[in-house]
C-alpha cells in the first residue's frame, strides 16, 4: 500500500469515527427536548402537525413507548434542518404538500386532522402504490435499487429514529454495551428479543 492509500483509507476512517456520534448526538439532543415547548426548526406548524401525526400513527404507543414518546417527529425535524441541502429541503416540503393535497381529493382533510379509519386506508394505498426496496443480502440490495418516494423513505426514516433511540435500544430491545463472546451459531430460542445495535 503506498502513501496516497494510507492517507485516504485514514481519511475515511476519521469520517466514519466522527460522523456516528454526530448522528447519535442529534438524536439524544432531540430526547432532551419538552414537547410542550418544541418549536420546529425546519418544518413549519402545518408540516410539523403531519409530521407528528405520520409519527403517531405509524407508531403508536402501546405497551411499549410510541414514535412521539421518543420524539421522532422532532428528530426528524432537525435531520432535515442540519443534513438535507437546499433541493432535498424543497423536495420534502413540495412531497408534504402534495400528501396533504391527495389526502384533502380523497378524504376531505389534511392528513393530521383525518380519522384513524381514512388515515389506515391512505397508508394502505401508499403501501401498494409506492415502490419498494429491493431485496438485500447481508445488508446489500440485490439489483438495482429504485427511487421509493417520499412516503417509503419517511417511513424508514421514523423507524430509523425511533429503533436508534436510546429509550428503545436500553429497555425495549435486549442491551449490552460490553458484549462478551461470538456465539455464531445458537438455537433461535437462545436469542430471545431482538438486540439493539
């Protein structure tokens, strides 16, 4: 390996080191956050009020906590607002218009202000209309991988927020922060809960 190599491999190596505990600190800055006095930076009220409706809805609080109870809708404000440049800030909101214009054709309403029933049904027809990822192996898509739209990539991106939580990570999936031996290969039954990364 010469030099030239040495340096770009280090190079990306740093990027990598420094840019996940970015990523993780936007998200525990967003924990810190009262939702009583949450003021969006990026999105305006109307664009935050479907955000936290797609949020709620998609995931909602159960036994477990909800999409709202770890504030997703609020991180996902601040990814837009500090790692999306100028056109990918203008697509988000032209998409959010143009879901709240479908919505208001089809149902009579924004999406925030449609009953559980219509909100179940867009979902569903987004489902069915909205391209799909493309099957992975080993965490590689298999074949090209097509634009999946707005809906699919908000969607990943809330399940994105809410499973790299430090709420759902500590006490929904299992956690240990110092992992002990490799066990390749174990019964399923072994596993148990599905661990947190």
């Amino acid at each position: 390996m010469n030099r030239r190599d040495a340096l770009k491999k280090s190079a990306l190596a740093l990027g990598a080191a420094t840019g996940a505990p970015t990523l993780l600190s936007l998200l525990q800055a967003c924990a810190k956050q009262d939702r009583l006095t949450w003021t969006p930076i990026f999105l305006n009220e109307d664009q935050a009020k479907f955000m936290t409706a797609f949020v709620d809805f998609l995931l909602p609080k159960t036994e477990t906590p909800g999409g709202l109870d770890v504030k997703a809708d609020v991180f996902i404000d601040l990814m837009y607002a500090k790692t999306y440049d100028e056109a990918g800030q203008k697509y988000v909101v032209s998409e959010i218009e143009k879901f709240n214009t479908d919505c208001k054709e089809k149902y009579g309403n924004v999406f925030a202000e449609l009953s559980d029933e219509d909100k179940s049904t867009c979902f569903k027809d987004h489902e069915s209309n909205s391209p799909k990822y493309a099957p992975k192996v080993w965490g590689t898509a298999v074949g090209p991988q097509e634009p999946v739209g707005f809906y699919r990539g908000l969607k990943s991106m809330v399940l994105w927020a809410y499973f790299s939580s430090e709420e759902v990570g500590k006490n929904i999936l299992s956690y240990d922060p110092i992992p002990g031996d490799y066990l390749g290969c174990i019964p399923l039954s072994e596993v148990g809960n599905t661990w947190s990364l």
